[in-house]
C-alpha cells in the first residue's frame, strides 16, 4: 500500500499523518518534538509504511530542515505551498476548525491530489540561486532602511532635508558640508548619521560582492533565460530560484497562473468577463514585471508590441499586462528548453 505523510512544522514540534494514497483515508496521526530525539523517533515511526512519500507544508520555511534531512536519507519529499493546504483543509473539515492533526491530513491530501508539486532538492542549482537571492533582497532592504534613517537624520540637520535619492557618495558630500556647531543634538545626530553611512558603504560593498556570485551560478546553470531582453543575472536567478522543477507545469497556461499573469474569469450566466489576477507568486510576477516594463521601454520586440497594444486602445496598464503574459510565455519556453537541454556536468 502506498502511503503519503503530511507533514506540519513547527518550531517546537512536528505533527504527522499517514493517508492511504489511493483511497485518500487516514491511517494514523502522531506528533513529535523538532528536536534530535524527536525526530529520530518520526524516522522510526515512519518505517512502518514501506512505501511511502512525503508531503511538507512550507517546506522552504520551517519545514526546510526536515526536509532536507528527509532528502539526505533518501526519502521523496514535495513541498505544498500553504495556502494550498488551508484551502483543502476548510474544504475537506467543511469549516474553520484549525489544529496541526488537522493541518498534516490536509497536507497529506493536498499532495494526493496535485501531481504537479515541486520535489524538493537542496542540491538543485535552483536552491542555490533561491538562497542567494534571498540573500541579496534582505542586503538590499536592509540598505534602504539605513537610507531611509539617514534621510531622517539628514532633514532635522539641514532645511528642508535633501530632496531625492540618496547613495552613500552624496551622502559623505553631504556631511561633510554640515557643521554643528554648539548643539549637543545636532552634534550627535551628525555622528549617527556618519555611522550609518559607514553601514551603509559595508551593505554596498557586500551586495556587490553577491551580484558576482550570483552571476558566476547563472552563468554555471546554462540558463538561456539571460537570452530574453530585459533578463540579466539578478532577475534570472529570482525566477529560477522561485519556479525551480518547471516539469511540474505540464502547460504555459498553467505556469502563467502560477505566476499570476493570466486573467482570472469572473463570469456568471450569459456574461462572461475577467479580471486581473491578483494571486500567483508574488516575487515571480514582480521579476516578470520588471522584465516586461524594461521591453516597453527598448526598441526590442517586446516594445514594439507594447506600443501596438497602446495604439489598439489599450492604457499603459492593460498593454503591460498584455506584454508580462508574453514575457511569461517566453520564460516558460527558456526553462523548458533548459530542462530538456544536456546538464553542464554531464557535458
């Protein structure tokens, strides 16, 4: 008998269910400490269902550990997203009661009827580049926090503050036009905002330091995404590090719903309409987004078609979109390509 474990993490504790795979009925419930011991005791207790598989909610988030442990012992193991999950859950329970026993059988059963869920593989290139990217948004908000801190420092010193964008060069000009005298506060706040513009210079130098490493895993990924206009190394390694297995889409329709660029339909009776999705991964539309909003400005293709839209009637908005879903075509079809191509290693 086959046997699928939905699996929902916590911090302190790991609740389990066992389904039977083909007939989608529970066989048993358990839950175990996320700690050492506990975790071997969930080994153990799974080797009772000789065939099976896993289901991990979040399995990017507080299931990353166990999953990848999972993996390292040569367990198959999907990742289903949560609200996935949640959505089986109400529909399964019929209402809003919420607990983790309830959360792994819904885990279970999301998995049992969604062939198209990504595996999970912390040595795939794609987790490489998720990490990094990863990396590099937190180096970059952080960097705009400290811009931002240094804005506000920078307007109680001056009249008016300074209008525009700051960079760490600007800023050190800045400064060093600045002299307080006689006051304590604005004393302080000149050296405060001297330390973080140090900060500042250390987060520039590291994200600089990243970009390279980031570029030097796309290029070593033979990805041909970077062949589309408008995608260079960051934007390439987001996308690929967001969609990972592509394989689990078996259509271009299906991607550009996962991406949240295909219209939803929102029709009733004799009138038939859509709307604009606002679903779908939110971090692969903005990379698609920006690749788009790139073309409509460039005299490539893809602004060509963009300005086509705008000459059938269609506002700034509405041809953008029409381009994103072109964009998403095209990054479906690289990633395809990709899949299908021989492996770098094995050339």
């Amino acid at each position: 008998m086959k046997v699928l474990i939905g699996v929902d993490p916590h911090k302190a504790s790991v609740a389990v269910a066992a389904v039977d795979e083909a007939a989608g009925e529970l066989l048993e419930r358990a839950s175990f400490p996320q700690d050492r011991a506990g975790l071997r005791a969930l080994e153990r207790w799974a080797k009772r269902f000789p065939e099976r598989r896993w289901a991990m909610e979040n399995a990017r988030g507080l299931g990353r550990h166990l999953a990848g442990r999972l993996v390292a012992a040569g367990e198959c193991v999907v990742d289903v997203p949560p609200k996935l999950s949640a959505k089986v859950r109400v529909l399964s329970t019929g209402n809003a009661r919420k607990n983790d026993g309830l959360d792994a059988l819904a885990t279970a059963l999301a998995a049992s009827r969604n062939e198209r869920l990504a595996a999970v593989d912390p040595e795939a290139d794609s987790e490489v580049l998720r990490l990094l990217s990863e990396r590099r948004e937190d180096l970059v908000a952080e960097r705009t926090r400290a811009l931002n801190r240094l804005h506000g420092l920078l307007r109680d010193l001056l009249p008016g503050g300074v209008a525009g964008k700051l960079s760490a060069d600007r800023a050190a000009r800045i400064l060093r036009s600045i002299r307080a005298r006689g006051n304590a506060s604005a004393c302080l706040r000149r050296r405060l905002a001297s330390e973080i513009l140090r900060d500042v210079r250390t987060l520039d130098r590291k994200i600089v330091d990243l970009d390279g490493r980031i570029g030097a895993e796309v290029e070593a990924s033979g990805t041909t995404l970077t062949e589309i206009f408008g995608v260079g190394p960051i934007l390439a390694a987001t996308i690929l590090g967001t969609v990972g297995d592509v394989t689990r889409f078996p259509t271009k329709a299906r991607f550009a719903s996962y991406s949240g660029t295909a219209p939803v339909e929102a029709s009733s009776g004799k009138v038939v309409r859509h709307r604009l999705s606002l679903g779908g991964n939110r971090k692969l539309n903005y990379a698609l987004h920006m690749v788009a909003t790139s073309q409509s400005r460039s005299g490539a293709p893809g602004g060509t078609y963009y300005r086509k839209k705008i000459d059938e009637g269609k506002s700034s908005k509405e041809a953008l979109r029409c381009l994103k879903r072109r964009v998403c075509d095209a990054v479906f079809r690289s990633l395809v390509a990709d899949s299908k191509a021989p492996s770098s290693s094995a050339a």
